[in-house]
C-alpha cells in the first residue's frame, strides 16, 4: 500500500519521516510501541514539538494556523507518525471544535481559543453522552436554563474521554425541553475549573482511567461561550460528529498494527514454523491487509471532497473500528499464552528497564481497550441505519 504517487509526494513523505525520527522523545515512542501509559505531559510534549515545525494541525487550512496539506499530504503524515511510535494528536480541539469554530464560531471565539488547541495549551474534552443518552443523543437531559448573560448548567455527561485532564469542555446542552428533542439543543463551552463542575473516573476493562463522569451543579456558563445560535446545536452536533467519526477510521495506526502482525507471525518458533504456515490464518492476515487498503483508498476519496464530512463518514467509522478490533484479535491469536492477562503496574514505563519490553508486550491491554471503537461516536448499529437512510432504506437514529 503506496501512496506516493508523484516524486512531490515521496520528498514529502521522507522530509515527514526524517523530522519524525529526529524530533519524537523516545521514551513517548517507546510508551506507544509498548502499549504503554501515556500522561498528559506526553501528548502535550509532542503536540508542542509538531507546533514548533509548524505541523501543529495537519488537517487545518494555514487561514488559521494550520498546515494547509491536501488529503494525501495528511495521510502521509498520519501514516509516518503512526509507523514511529508517535501519540495520536488529540482529536478534541484538532479534529472536532476546532473544524467547529471555522465554520460556526465567531471572530471573536475563533481568534481566542484556536491559537491554545494548535500550540497544545488548551486542552479539550468532548460532553455529548449522558446515562440514557448514547447513540440516542437527541434524548440528552443536561439542562441550561438563561439567567441574562449567563446559562445555568446542571446534569451530567459519561464517557468523557480524558477529561481528567481537560481544561475546557464542549457540551451539549437542552436550552428548550418544550420542542421537539433535537431543535431545543445548544453548543456551549465550559471552563472544567468553573464552581460546581465535578469529575468522577470510570476504569476501563483494561484497568486504565481513560474515562470519566462529568457532573454539573449550577455551572454558570456566559452566553458569549455558545457557539451558534440558540438552539441550533443539533445542526452543530451532527457536523463534529461526521469529523469524529472519520478520524476513528486510524489508517495509520491501522497500518502500523498490520506490519506488526505480519512480522510477528512470520516468526518461527523451535520446529521451524511460524503462523503464516496455516493458510487458514493466513488468508486472514491477507484479508485485513486488503481490507485496509479498501478503507485507505476511501478515506482518501473522501478527504478530497468540498464541503463537510457527510454519511460516508459513517462508513469510515465502521470499517475503520471492525479492521482495528481484527487486527487486534489476530495479535492476540500469533502471541498465545503470553497475550494473557496483564497487570496494571506492566503499564508503567518507569517499572520496567529501558529495552526489556518483549514483542506481546501489553498485548492483552490494546485487544480490551480496542472493544469500544465499535460504539463510540455513534455505535456501528447505528452508523448502518444513517447509511440505510442515506440509500432511501428503513432505519435511522436520533444519533445523526
């Protein structure tokens, strides 16, 4: 699977992969070759690292800030800094408000908060789901009810990724509970330090706090951080949620995953035979390489069009989750008995001596921690029905 197809994209691809090897702290790639735990300080570190090249916002237009590169142009670099053990940039502010403020934000909203997302100074969380509202999101409880300038918060949002972290939160919140679910919805931003935000951890099956409950009590919120107008979130919802659903496709880490496959099970063990010799397997091997390059070619075709993201990003999400959720399965199946159950102190770099990691390293951690691609942003269930009625099928969900 290549895509350099001129001799521009080749020098693009080496210059990318030249500054990524000189420039990505190796203990931040040994964490994400290892499945290893990243803090906050790694995503931050390399976020400032990509700023300072100027590479901040591969997917940005260079009017703000960002890269300017065309849709091959992102894929190499995804795909190069995937191959290198580099973390995923972090999707909150790059790759979901900030394409949000370009289109809905004020001057005002876009001057002020894209500059922190690009130089990583700001750190961004996502409050959409809530207890009993996931993929149905339309149903969302959170309340803000105006006081004047300012909007009064009170509910909760769940699974918020990372939010521990978070400095700021874009939420969904019900500014009008008379009308029908999705037209009383709006876009607001909240300052997480704000009096009467509260942050619960949710553990994982993998044992990590990646997630959390997000509660609001009274939060008062000004009327200037809605992005928008009053509720019009639904038509904002629906926008970041066709970039969030793209991004999950991970061609790179995809690809990344797929050369580890191959060369794990090319391995021979004491007899001479590795799993390659199965044919069985193999095909499967063989079947995800194929199937990847199929979700390439499309993602490709899709960051090329005008305009935003629409339902065939849905079908990015779902293939994009399925092949991560295989690949990860087949590792498991090439590393046997030592894919068994981890301990929580393996995920600690600062256990284990420099070099010493073996190749099924954490293996059980990516395979447990891989299970949820499927449901978040919009659970793959309910990606089919916003094809289905995309093709003038039965279906459909208050998710799209």
């Amino acid at each position: 699977m290549n895509i350099d197809v001129t001799p521009q994209y080749a020098a693009f691809r080496n210059e990318v992969r030249a500054f990524v090897c000189q420039s990505l702290p190796a203990d931040i790639r040994d964490k994400v070759l290892y499945g290893l735990r990243l803090g906050k300080e790694d995503f931050v570190r390399w976020q400032r690292i990509l700023h300072a090249r100027e590479w901040g916002a591969p997917n940005w237009p260079q009017s703000y800030g960002g890269t300017g590169w065309d849709a091959v142009q992102q894929a190499i670099f995804d795909e190069e800094c995937a191959q290198a053990g580099a973390p995923r940039q972090l999707p909150f502010g790059l790759k979901m408000l900030g394409p949000v403020l370009m289109q809905f934000g004020t001057e005002q909203q876009r001057q002020a908060l894209l500059p922190g997302i690009i130089s990583g100074d700001v750190w961004w969380c996502q409050g959409y789901s809530e207890p009993g509202a996931g993929s149905d999101l339309a149903s969302l409880k959170t309340r803000a009810l105006r006081e004047g300038a300012e909007y009064v918060v009170t509910g909760q949002k769940t699974w918020t990724t990372l939010g521990q972290y978070a400095d700021w939160i874009f939420c969904l919140v019900r500014t009008d509970p008379l009308v029908k679910p999705q037209q009383g919805i709006s876009f607001v931003l909240i300052d997480m330090r704000s009096p009467g935000v509260t942050v619960r951890p949710i553990i994982t099956l993998d044992g990590e706090h990646e997630v959390n409950e997000v509660w609001f009590d009274a939060v008062r919120v000004p009327v200037s951080n809605r992005v928008g107008e009053e509720n019009q979130g639904w038509t904002i919802a629906k926008f970041l949620l066709g970039h969030e659903r793209s991004n999950i496709a991970g061609v790179g880490i995809a690809k990344r995953e797929l050369a580890r496959l191959k060369e794990l099970s090319a391995k021979r063990d004491a007899q001479g035979k590795s799993r390659l010799d199965d044919p069985l397997f193999a095909a499967r091997v063989a079947q995800a390489e194929i199937d990847l390059m199929a979700l390439e070619m499309t993602q490709l075709r899709m960051l090329q069009r005008t305009g935003p993201p629409g339902p065939e990003s849905s079908m990015l999400k779902v293939l994009g989750s399925e092949l991560q959720q295989r690949l990860a399965e087949l590792l498991m199946h090439v590393a046997g008995h030592q894919a068994l159950p981890f301990t929580p102190g393996a995920l600690q770099a600062e256990d284990c001596a420099a070099g010493c990691w073996p190749d099924y390293a954490n293996l059980g951690t990516q395979y447990a921690n891989w299970r949820k691609l499927s449901i978040y942003g919009g659970s793959n269930e309910i990606q089919k029905n916003i094809l289905a009625r995309a093709l003038g099928l039965a279906g459909g969900s208050s998710r799209d």
